[in-house]
C-alpha cells in the first residue's frame, strides 16, 4: 500500500534499472542511544524520588497528577493522528 502522492514518482520510475544495494545494508544506529529514554526515565526517577524523599502520599499524589496529563497527551495525539490518517484508512481495505 502506498499513498496516493507517491503514485506518480512510481510510474515514472517503474521500469527504470534501479540499483537495490543501498537497500540490502543496514544502517549504522546512531550513538544517542541513551537519549531515546532520558525523557521517561526521568519521569520515573522524579516518582521514585517522590516516594523516597516525600513519602508514600506524595509519591502517590504525583502519580494521580500524572495520569491526566498522559491521557490529555494521548487523546491529542490521537486526534491529531487521525486528521492526518483519514484518506488513508478510507482507501486502506483487508481483504481478511
């Protein structure tokens, strides 16, 4: 399934010889490893140190604090991703 703006780019390179080696290769990972999780790790650490340093109600209060914020984030992005997603579910059909 592709979309529908990449549907001329195909056709006019559809019987073009086409070198495939680049595909063949994996490509290097970047080295930031460690930044991919820095953001929820310090999330978690701020908890944990939440519940060691102000006790279990404080700890507690920050998760319930928390909880709505992350579903606001969800439901936005959800919404988000559905008004960039329609044309494509529309024409998206499974045959299963």
């Amino acid at each position: 399934m592709v979309g529908a703006g990449h549907l001329p780019g195909i056709r006019a390179h559809w019987d073009a010889d086409t070198d495939l080696s680049a595909l063949e290769a994996l490509p290097r990972r970047p080295d930031g490893r460690r930044h991919e999780m820095g953001h929820p790790a310090s999330i978690v650490a701020l908890i944990v140190a939440g519940f060691f340093y102000g006790g279990k109600n404080a700890g507690t209060d920050m998760i319930r604090a928390l909880e709505p914020v992350h579903r606001r984030a969800g439901g936005l992005g959800a919404l988000l991703a559905w008004r960039t997603r329609p044309p494509v579910l529309a024409r998206s059909s499974s045959p299963v």
